[in-house]
C-alpha cells in the first residue's frame, strides 16, 4: 500500500509541472480538481485497508507512513479538495490561470505530505510549503488590498513556524541527550526513547504547538485569517479554511500526543482551553460587527477551530472522535459556502452584506445551497457538526470542565447570533440591486452545484454511515494512541 503514499504526493507534482510546461486551457482548469481526486481516492484505499486491519504502511527509511489518522486526513484533504476546486471551477476568467494551477497542485501535494509524515522535521517543512504556495494564492488577485493581506499572512506566517521549528529543535536535541535522537512521531507517542527531559519537552511542545496553532488560525496568532480569507479567490478561501486549518490542528493534535506521553495531560490542556476560549471570544465579539460576508466566514472559521481546539485539549476517544467528524463536517460545508460566497460576489460585484439581498428570489439556484451550508456551519440538525460540538462540549463536561464547557456554549451562541442575523438579511431580504463590479460567468465555464449538494449531502449522513466502534473514526482514534 506504500504505492498509494508516493502515488497521493507525486501525482499532484505531475500535474503542476504539466500546468507550468503546457499551459493548455483545459489542463489549467481541471488541473486542481484532478489532484483533489487523485488525493481523495488515495485517502479512501488507505482508510479501507487501515480499517481492514492492514498495518500502517511506511515508506522513505521511515520518514512517511499512513496509519488510520492519516488517511482519514487525506481523505478530508481531498473531499474538501473536489468540492472548492470542482466547484469553483470558471469563476472568471483569469489571465494568470496557470500560476494559479501550479501553487493550487502544489498546495495540495503539501498539505498531502504533511499529514502523511512520521518524522516531525518533515511535518514541519510541509506546512512551511502550505505557507509559501497560499501566500502566492492569497494575493493572486493582485489588488493592493490583496497584497496588504499576502504580506501581512507570510509574516504572521513565518513568525509561527519560526518558533514550531525552535520547538522542533528542542525535541530533537531532548532525544539526543537521551541518548536517541529521532523526530519519529511512533516512536516518541510510544515511550520509545526513554530518559527525554521533562522540561526541556515541555518547553518543546509548548513552542511547537504554538507555532502550528498559528497556522491553525487560533487565539493569539489569529489576525491573518480573516484578511487573507477575504482577499484570496474563492475556492483557495476553501481550501484554507475547509483543509488548512485542520492540517494545522492535526500537527498540533500530534504534538499533544508526544507531550502526554512525557509531562502528562495537564499542561497541554490548558494551554489549548485558552487558545480555545480566546479564539471563541474573538470570533464572537467580532461576527456581531462583521460587515463583510467573506471575512464573516473567516471568523466562523476561527470559531469552528477554537471548537476543535476545546477537543483536543479535552483528549480521549469521545472528544477526539468529535474532532475528527468536527474536521470532516466543517472543511465540507465551509469550502461549499466559500465557493458559493465568490459566485455572490460575481452577481453583486461586493463583499458588503448590505449589498447582498434577497438570494432566494433573484438567485435561487445560489441561496438555496448557501443557506443550507450556512445551517451546517450553525450546528443545525441533522448536519454533522451538530453531532462533532455536542460530543465535544459532553467530553469537556464529563472531564470536570463543566466551567469550560459553559463558557464555551455561551460564546458560541453569540457567534450564532451574530452568522443568523447576516444569512436572514443576505437570503430573506428584499431584493437588491447588483453593484457596479457584478457580472455573470457564462454557463460553459462555471462550475457545477453538484459538488456542493453532494457535500452538504455527505455532511448529513457522516454519523448514520461510520461505525461508531470499527469505522474511519474509531480507527483514527486508536492511532492517536499510537497504536497505530
């Protein structure tokens, strides 16, 4: 099954490099879908042998293996992938199509590389790539704006996976003067290098995880998202929200691991529960104000993180498993709203949320899925994010965090408030008047709805078809505990 790792790393590569040497129209456009598949199908033959019972399969002397959790990853990664790609296919025309197929190619084979790492330096020099490829996507636009948000996302950036490459180091070098120096996540989840440094890991994991929650878009190091989401196309919003993110919680869910295994639990989850509430916080206090429906789901996505990050410092096979569909759930419907947030701004030629009334009656066939989408990023029954924040929010109260847990549910009613009040008036308003920018992308070249529907669709029945003891999940859990 090593064959399905190179084939999910090397087939995006291909195809960028095809994009770059042909750029052929044809293989511009379908280009980041084609990858997004390929990832997709790679993720579900790994997730069925993993589940079958298959041993993880590892390849490169070790360096990258896929165990249940990374293929559930790679299967999310590439779903969320065919739905912004797919969906967002001709939204306008683009002189600039094929730059911007390489680093979306290039983009995904990064974030493909990074889950399926064992070594933690490689984890790192993954995520650093996802950096420079979505910089270059987040400014693809090339308005003064977008720059500003380009340049402000590479420093915020950088600075993050500065200090988780510091903490890196300093795992590295507790291993070496234990006597075993290796950045194998197997082996340091599993005890395998004994005598490592109390201190000295904590210091580790604390700047580690730190670092890739910045990424992670989580309170303090939040600020870049919602001006890098409002600025980027629509579909590389997607996939930096619907997938991005959750490559970014899925490093810092690895470094708990390593962290509990040597300090203890204590220390990691409480650093979470404040990166948790603050990201609730801000993403409460700031949609209330938000005049600005791309950046109103920048902060949702800072709300649903700081949701997952009450998850993973909650720990254990409730709150984990919540995560994992938490992951699915949201990186689906997000990338769909996101694709059908730039079909908005093609009608209506703004971002305003004044600007936008009346969905439902002048476009249908838009205000149908995005009010659907918007009801799945609410946790409205019977999408999956329901399910995913009541399994987190019981795993806290069943921890002793009762507190935490209450906080945490009142924060998130005022960002519901704050997301209703914004879908009412954009879908149930009088009809609007299209702004000066507004147009209309011919029928040929605009993406289907089907990808969309059929996500929504998928998010609906997630909890009805894994099984709760053997499925997906609950095999994903167990390799948490690296058991692999």
């Amino acid at each position: 099954m090593s064959v399905l790792i190179w084939l999910a790393l090397l087939l995006p590569l291909a195809l960028a490099g095809a994009v770059g040497w042909r750029r052929e129209e044809s293989l511009t456009r379908w280009a980041p879908v084609a990858a997004s598949g390929g990832a997709l199908a790679c993720g579900l033959a790994l997730v069925a042998g993993t589940t079958a019972g298959t041993a993880a399969p590892v390849t490169a002397g070790g360096l990258l293996r896929a165990d249940s959790l990374s293929a559930f990853l790679l299967t999310v990664i590439g779903a969320v992938g065919v739905t912004a790609t797919w969906g967002g296919l001709g939204e306008d025309d683009d002189p600039h199509g094929a730059s911007y197929a390489t680093l979306v190619t290039l983009f995904l084979a990064a974030m493909s590389l990074a889950v399926l790492a064992d070594d933690l330096g490689v984890l790192w020099v993954a995520v650093e790539f996802t950096t420079i490829a979505t910089a270059f996507l987040v400014g693809h636009r090339r308005s003064r704006a977008a720059v500003e948000a380009a340049w402000k996302y590479v420093i915020l950036g950088s600075v993050g996976i500065a200090i988780a490459f510091l903490g890196i180091v300093l795992l590295y070098a507790a291993t070496r003067t234990a006597g075993r120096p290796t950045l194998s996540w197997v082996l340091l989840s599993q005890g395998a290098v004994p005598g490592l440094d109390p201190d000295l890991v904590r210091a580790a994991t604390a700047l580690a995880v730190l670092g890739f929650a910045t990424k992670a878009g989580l309170f303090p190091m939040h600020s870049w998202l919602p001006d890098a989401h409002g600025q980027a196309p629509a579909p590389v919003s997607g996939l930096m929200s619907g997938v991005l993110l959750a490559v970014a919680g899925y490093a810092v869910l690895r470094v708990r691991v390593i962290a509990d295994s040597v300090i203890g639990p204590q220390f990691m989850r409480w650093l979470l529960i404040v990166g948790a509430l603050g990201s609730l916080a801000i993403a409460g206090v700031l949609v209330l104000r938000q005049r600005d429906y791309k950046r109103l789901l920048a902060y949702s996505s800072i709300e649903h993180m700081g949701i997952i990050a009450l998850g993973l410092a909650v720990g254990g096979s409730l709150a984990t498993a919540a995560v994992l569909l938490h992951v699915l759930g949201h990186g689906l419907a997000k990338a769909g709203v996101f694709v059908l947030a730039g079909r908005i701004l093609h009608r209506y030629g703004s971002t305003r949320i004044a600007d936008v009334r009346g969905l439902l009656v002048t476009h249908p066939g838009i205000g149908r899925p995005f009010l659907a989408g918007m009801a799945a990023l609410l946790g409205f029954p019977p999408f999956s994010l329901f399910f995913s924040e009541v399994g987190i929010l019981l795993a806290t109260w069943r921890a002793g965090l009762g507190w935490v847990a209450l906080v945490a549910v009142g924060l998130i009613l005022l960002v519901f408030v704050g997301l209703v009040q914004a879908v009412v008036a954009m879908s149930l308003g009088p009809a609007g008047e299209p702004g000066p920018g507004a147009g209309r992308a011919p029928a040929a070249r605009t993406g289907p709805q089907a990808p969309i529907l059929l996500a929504l669709a998928v998010i609906c029945i997630v909890p009805l078809v894994l099984d709760p003891e053997q499925g997906p999940i609950a095999r994903a859990v167990h390799a948490v505990a690296g058991a692999g």
